[in-house]
C-alpha cells in the first residue's frame, strides 16, 4: 500500500493539469499502485476508469505513461536520498519476552518485533515452492502481466533497463503454504498467540497471504506505511518471515519505531515529502532494520513507517532453487547464493475493525477465493481435533454478517 506523503506530489510530477479521463490507460500498461495514487489525489474510483478502455486515445496512453514514469523516477531518488539519510541503522533485536502479552505488549508500544516463527527444514521447502509458484504464475513469457490475480503491485521503481526485480505473489492455501502456517501460528505457538492478541482475539480475519521477493538490483522502497494515519494503529498487523537469512546485501526491511503512534510524524512526511523532515530538529529518526535469520518473523502494525531496502547481493546468475545456507543471518553475505530475498508474509485485519471493510479490495495481496472465510483463530486450531479446514465457502452476505458479529463483540 502506498504512503500518503507520495499522494501529495502526483500533480506536481506533470507540469500541466489533464482532464480526468486522460489519466487513464489500459491495464497492461499502468500499474495499479500508479491507479491508486490517482483515486487518491483526484477523488476517483479505479475501477470504474477501466469501463471506457475503448474511448482512450493515442494522447491519453501517452500521457498515463509519462505520469507513471514520472512517478517512478520521483520514487527513486527520493527512497535513494532516504536511504542515505537514515544511515546503517539497528538490527532488529530478537523479542525475549517470556509471555505472549509481553511481547504483544511490546509490539504495541514500539510498532515492530521480531519472533521466532519456525524451523529452516519448513522455510526450505516453502521457499522453494514459492518461487516454482513464481515461475508458473509468470507463465512461458517470463513476465508478469500487471494487473494479473496471482500479483499485487509493489511499491518499487524499477531497474534501470525496466526489468522487474520485486514480486509480490499471492499464494494459494496449499499444502506447503498450510504447513508453514500450521507450525507458525497454531497450538503454543508464540508467534500465533501475539498476533491473535494483538489483533483483537480469533476473529481477526486473514487479510493478505503472500510472499515477497526481491532480486538482485531491486532498488529501495521510499519510507511509507500501509495504512492510512486517519485509521489509527492496530488495524491490521503483518508478519514478514525470512525463508532464507537475511543480510545488509539482500535489502532487509527497514522499521521506524514509534511512528505509529505519533500522528505528527506521518504529518511531516506528507507535508515534505520524505523522511527527512520527519523529526522537528532535521535529525535521522531511529530505524531498525530487519536482519533475520531463516524462520524469523519480523512482526510489525500497518501504520508503522518502513521500507523495503536494496538488494545489492552479487549473484552472477541469479536461480530459483534452494542452495545451502547456515540459516543464520548477518550483516554481511547471501548464504543461499542465489541473490533472492524472499519473505513469507501474512497480514490479520482487527476483529473490531471488520464491519467496515468491503467484501474484498482486489488491490490487497489475497487470492479472491480467501477473502472473508479465514480467522486467525481457524489457522490457531490447525493441526488439532478442533480444525476446520478448508474452510466452508461463504457468501458475500454471510462474510457481512460474520464480520459485523465479530466487530460487535
């Protein structure tokens, strides 16, 4: 999902005001991160541009074209210039909280933990099914097509030559994605007992179910968070969990703590335009950065200010299989030796917060299939006699009902 500072400067990237229908283009050509900054800045629907595709004009494709490339050239300096200014940053600690209200407690307060999620034998064999689904999804041509179900869009810019370096792909429940969920989040789980804490009990409803991957080249993301400031913490809490360990090369991900909570920050951002004035006295606020070792989740609220970082890993040719690795992360080196970072995550929206959701927002990184049918409390019981999985198919007016019933309590 795209910051808000970054809304505020899609005008002044083009130099002349457009009619509102020439900023439109056909699916194929102009990403939906592109579309949703639009819907923001113009007062919009994105969905309702794509029934006029066949009224577009040579002009109208040229223009939503420059605009995009607009964009991404903005977005490149400026996750750039932020890197700099942010410097080396913390490594992410590893939580010692013996409870999981302590360290609920904790990820309240600070916005992000880290957690031990699960062992490297389980990360070996998801990793290597996510990139076969990878490939499959990408199809003989070895491209993804934009606006294609299996990928979300990224908020990246792209390499130099275009050619794409980070993938968001939407998996299926199938069984290594069911095993690795099983173990991560049901029965003592810890890492399972945080989130369903933290996100308002075993209502809390599966939002996104995805894997993010980065190759070598892949540039930085611009400082942002996932949710809007105007919705408060606590709407939905995301697990980042390393299938490989994760070094400086391979870009972790970088967490500003405490800016969930400080309204005045996100104020900053949007109203300069990066991080650097997001403290009064010009300073580099504080940042860990996500170091993890192979099974670790970095676990973080969607208003928390963060960004993807570059993958600088020198891999010659860059495979898709599972090499040998240590597990361990450092600052230093890529243990598999392919140059791919690739994080498992999940994203649970609060119990509370369910009743004003739409039925499914094809924006967000969720096979249309799960949307509305899965809690956390069902991932919980997986593994046990109180499991009931797949999960029975629901209709958009029993998703409603469930959702405002779980909202109520």
């Amino acid at each position: 999902m795209l910051g808000g500072a970054l809304v505020g400067h899609v005008c002044a990237l083009l130099p002349n005001a457009a009619p509102l229908h020439a900023l439109t283009t056909s699916k194929a050509m102009f990403q939906r991160s592109s579309l949703l900054i639009l819907e923001a800045s113009f007062d919009f629907e994105v969905d309702d541009m794509f029934e006029e595709w066949e009224e577009l004009t040579a002009d109208d494709l040229k223009l939503a074209a420059e605009l995009e490339a607009a964009l991404k050239g903005d977005m490149l300096q400026r996750a750039e210039m932020e890197q700099r200014f942010l410097g080396q940053g913390e490594p992410l600690p590893l939580c010692q909280k013996q409870t999981a209200s302590a360290a609920a407690a904790t990820l309240a307060a600070s916005g992000v933990i880290r957690l031990r999620a699960y062992g490297p034998e389980v990360a070996a064999n998801l990793r290597s099914y996510v990139l076969q689904e990878r490939l499959d999804a990408m199809g003989p041509a070895g491209k993804q097509t934009a606006m294609d179900e299996r990928f979300s869009n990224v908020l990246t810019p792209e390499s130099a030559d275009g050619t794409a370096t980070r993938w968001d792909l939407r998996l299926p429940l199938e069984p290594p994605v069911v095993a690795a969920l099983t173990e991560m989040l049901g029965g003592e789980s810890q890492l399972g007992k945080v989130l369903e804490e933290a996100a308002g009990g075993a209502e809390a409803e599966l939002w996104e179910l995805a894997a993010l991957i980065s190759a070598p080249g892949a540039a930085a993301q611009v400082v942002h968070s996932d949710t809007l400031a105007a919705s408060g913490p606590g709407l939905l809490h995301t697990a980042f969990v390393a299938l490989q360990p994760v070094s400086r090369e391979l870009g972790p991900t970088r967490f500003l703590p405490f800016t969930h909570v400080d309204t005045a920050a996100h104020v900053r951002l949007e109203a300069t335009g990066d991080v650097t004035g997001l403290l009064e006295d010009g300073s580099p606020p504080r940042s860990f950065v996500a170091l993890l070792d192979t099974g670790d989740a970095a676990v973080y609220d969607g208003l928390l200010l963060h960004c993807g970082g570059a993958n600088t890993a020198d891999a010659a040719d860059c495979c898709d299989g599972v090499a040998g690795g240590s597990g361990v992360a450092s600052d230093t080196g890529d243990a598999n030796g392919d140059g791919l970072r690739v994080l498992f995550y999940f994203t649970f929206r609060h119990a509370s917060r369910l009743a004003e959701a739409a039925v499914h927002d094809p924006g967000r990184s969720l096979l249309p299939e799960h949307s509305g049918r899965i809690t956390i409390g069902m991932l919980r019981a997986l593994g046990t006699e109180r499991a009931v999985w797949p999960p029975p198919p629901m209709s958009a007016a029993g998703i409603s009902t469930r959702r405002a019933h779980a909202s109520a309590q």
